[in-house]
C-alpha cells in the first residue's frame, strides 16, 4: 500500500481518510448513546466526545495496521 487513497484525482494520505472515517463512526455513536440517555452521566460532552473520538481513532488506527501486515 502506498499510504494514499485516489479520490477523484486528489491523493487523500491514508490517515486522513481513517480520521474521516472515525468522525463517521463518533457521529453514529454519539447519536446511539445520545438516544439511550448516556450523556446524563457525562459531565462534559464535548470532552467526553473529543476523548472518544481519540480512542476510536487510535483502534482504528492499530486495527488497520494490524490487517495491512
């Protein structure tokens, strides 16, 4: 692999695709725990979101490393 993804004709270096991917990801599960009602045990949303999104981002990362071997 060569670290680029070919949008269009645009090279998109390949952590830049897996960061908007993961901000998908955190969209669909911000929703999720949104409608069961998490968010009134969280103190603070956006840091809560923001650390979540660092989480999702780093097993992402780690899992796609692992897959490319």
């Amino acid at each position: 692999m060569t670290g680029q993804f070919d949008l269009y004709g645009a090279f998109l270096p390949s952590f830049a695709a897996l960061a908007l991917f993961t901000y998908g990801a955190l969209r669909a599960l911000a929703s999720a725990l949104s409608k069961i009602g998490f968010y009134r045990l969280v103190w603070h949303r956006s840091l809560f979101n923001l650390a979540l999104y660092l989480t999702l981002l780093g097993v992402f990362s780690i899992a796609m490393s692992w897959f490319q071997r």
